[in-house]
C-alpha cells in the first residue's frame, strides 16, 4: 500500500506532499452522477458495492493519495433513533430535534449493529485500495446542531439558546453524542480504516470561551481514546481558535484557508497540518490557483508535516480535468521542493 499519507498522518516529513479532498467523491463527477441518477444519496450510503465504487472514483480518476469512506456524518443519527433525509438542493434534514433537556429521551444507545452497512463498505474497500483508506464522524458539536436546529441554518439560535438556557442539558446530550461518536469510530477502526478524521464544520460559531467549555472537552475525549490510527480533526473558521486545538492532541490539523499555514506552523510549534486551498481557487485561472498552490506547499514545509487539502469540500462546479491537474502539480512542485 502506498504509505505517504500515512506517514504524514504520523508527523514524518515525506518525500513528497501527500493530498486528498473533502468531498472528492461528488456531483461534480460524471461518473458519480451517473450512480446518482439511479439511486438516492442515503441508498447510496447504505448500499455497500455502492459506496465502495463511489469512494474509489477519485482514486482511480484524480491520483489521490488517500480515499475517504463514502457516507455522511448524519447516517449516525438514524442509529440513535432520529430520522434524516436528505432532501434535493436543500441540504439534510434531521428530525424530531432535541432543543431542551425535556427532550434528550428521544435519543436511544446507539445500535451499532444497525450501521453495519458502514462497516462491510469498509472491508469491501480494504481489500480493493492501494492507497490507505480514511474513516469519519462529526465531532459532537457540530452533530449536535443537527439535532438541534434539524438542518444547516445561518446564526445557529436554537443551539445557542440551549447552550446558554440550560447548559447543564446540553452538557447531557454532548455527553450521550460523545459516546456515541466513539463507539462508532472504535467500529471502523474494528472493521480496518487506517485513519480517521473527525469533521467541526460548525467549531468556529462559538468564541474561544465557548469552544472551550462547550466543544474542546468532548473532541479531547474521543481523540484521548483512539490511539491505534492517527486521528485528523477538522475544523473551520477557527484561526481564533488555535492556542485550544493546540490543545487536543490530535495526530494532524486540518485548517482553512482563512489563516496561512504558515502563521498556523509558527502557533502551533511541531504540529503536523492538513489544508487549506480555497475550494472556489478551482473556478478561477491555473495561473491563480498553482500561485496559491505553491505558496501553500512551500509554507507547509514549516510545519511538522503536511497534507495537502482544500480548506473546505470540492464544490460540485469543480472542473474534474482542473482537479487531476492539481494533484499532479502538487505531486511535482513538492517532491522539487525537497530537492532544493
Ligand atoms: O469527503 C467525502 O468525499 C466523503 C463523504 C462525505 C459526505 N459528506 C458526502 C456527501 C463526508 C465526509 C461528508 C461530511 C459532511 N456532511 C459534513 C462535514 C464536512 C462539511 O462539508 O462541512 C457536513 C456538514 C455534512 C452534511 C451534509 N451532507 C450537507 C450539508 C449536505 C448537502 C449539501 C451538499 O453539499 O450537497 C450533505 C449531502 C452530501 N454528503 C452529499 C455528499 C456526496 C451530496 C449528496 C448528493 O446529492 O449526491
């Protein structure tokens, strides 16, 4: 198996900059939309010859040098005895939502066996991949505004509400989304990811304070746990945030580009970092994307170690050929670069 990835995940330099994308399976690739057109995303999900075909389309299209499981970080929820949908240009769709104490008894222990789905996809993949393979769940905050607010919303009320007006209730449900989470990490790792990486998309709504009374303790908790694979925790909007993720031990950071990795390495001494292209540089000129491209390896060779990644999910108007293109120039331009 190709192990820079790998590697990098464990803090050694490598002879080149590993990369792979957030969403790198998607709507902006023909043969995914082909899959697509026959069968709903949660089918998709749930259906593991499926998932597995979806998760190895970038590997064999663009070069990439880790895969990540398709699924989403909502599938967990249905486990827990909530129900998701996933509704066409409207995003996700959670329900019934928890929004005070009263209603933390909808929520049942998780049924792992019942998302065996993710892990036969993950054995399928194991067996097929040449390249490691990438495990994942939401942190317990940001799954927690799903279950709160029912879908993606703009300023996050009813979670702030719940946090401020009965923060003891709300420390009970990170608690019970925290064991949760873990429990079904500890299963993909049983079934044979090789790393795993926790997503808070929505880390960066909370102040510094709050993230760390709020957040930080129970993505500490669950990264505390799991030591037998590198763990990547991704978080967004959270340059303010650095002096707490410093905090949390994790294998690698993974930033966006609102910071450069640069200033990120000089905060976050001996730290390795994954990031942080703009996924929207991809709709722009090769000229403007390979000058951000090149100043983006190059400042990651002051970090620990570096993989190469987009700040935030491939945008489905991502031209696939510009994509491939990328990862061969990173490829390239970082294996010059440790020759100079
Ligand atoms: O990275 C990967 O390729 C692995 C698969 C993956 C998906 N979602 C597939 C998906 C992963 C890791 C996710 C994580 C996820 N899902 C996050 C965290 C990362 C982030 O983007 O911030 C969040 C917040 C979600 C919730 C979610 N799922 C939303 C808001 C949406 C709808 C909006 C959209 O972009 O379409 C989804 C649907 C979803 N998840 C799709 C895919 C491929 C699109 C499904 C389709 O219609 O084909």
């Amino acid at each position: 198996m190709k192990d820079t990835f790998l590697k990098a995940c464990q803090g050694f330099k490598t002879d080149y900059t590993p990369v792979w994308f957030m969403r790198q399976a998607g709507r902006y690739m023909k043969e995914y939309q082909k899959i697509r057109q026959k069968y709903d995303f949660l089918t998709m999900c749930k259906t593991p010859e499926i998932a597995a075909e979806v998760t190895l389309q970038p590997i064999k299209i663009l070069g990439v040098d880790a895969a990540i499981l398709f699924s989403d970080i909502l599938v967990p929820l249905e486990a827990v005895g909530l129900k998701i949908e996933f509704i066409e240009d409207k995003g996700p769709k959670v329900y019934p939502n928890i929004r005070d104490e009263e209603n933390l008894n909808l929520l049942k222990n998780i049924e792992i066996d019942s998302l065996d789905y993710v892990f036969k996809t993950i054995k399928i993949l194991t067996k097929e991949l040449e390249v490691p393979l990438i495990g994942f769940a939401a942190s317990p905050f940001t799954l927690a505004t799903y279950v709160i607010e029912g879908g993606t919303t703009k300023d996050f009320v009813n979670t702030k509400r719940f946090m401020f007006a009965q923060s003891e209730g709300f420390h009970k449900l990170m608690d019970f989304l925290t064991d949760a989470t873990l429990n079904y990490l500890q299963e993909q790792v049983k079934a044979g990811v090789h790393a795993l990486q926790i997503f808070d998309t929505w880390a960066g709504i909370l102040s510094p304070f709050d993230y760390e009374v709020f957040c930080k303790p129970y993505v500490k908790r669950i990264i505390n746990k799991l030591k037998s694979v590198p763990v990547i925790y991704f978080s967004s909007n959270t340059a303010g945030h650095l002096n707490h993720l410093k905090d949390l031990d994790a294998d690698v950071l993974s930033i966006d580009w609102r910071i450069d990795i640069r200033d990120a390495s000089l905060a976050l001494k001996d730290q390795s970092l994954q990031g942080n292209l703009d996924p929207l540089t991809l709709l722009g000129t090769e000229e403007e994307l390979f000058k951000r491209t090149e100043k983006i390896l190059i400042d990651g060779m002051n970090a620990k170690s570096h993989i190469f990644n987009l700040g935030h999910g491939v945008n489905i108007n991502t031209s696939v050929d510009k994509l491939k293109k990328l990862v061969d120039f990173i490829h390239e331009f970082s294996h010059k670069l440790r020759r100079i």
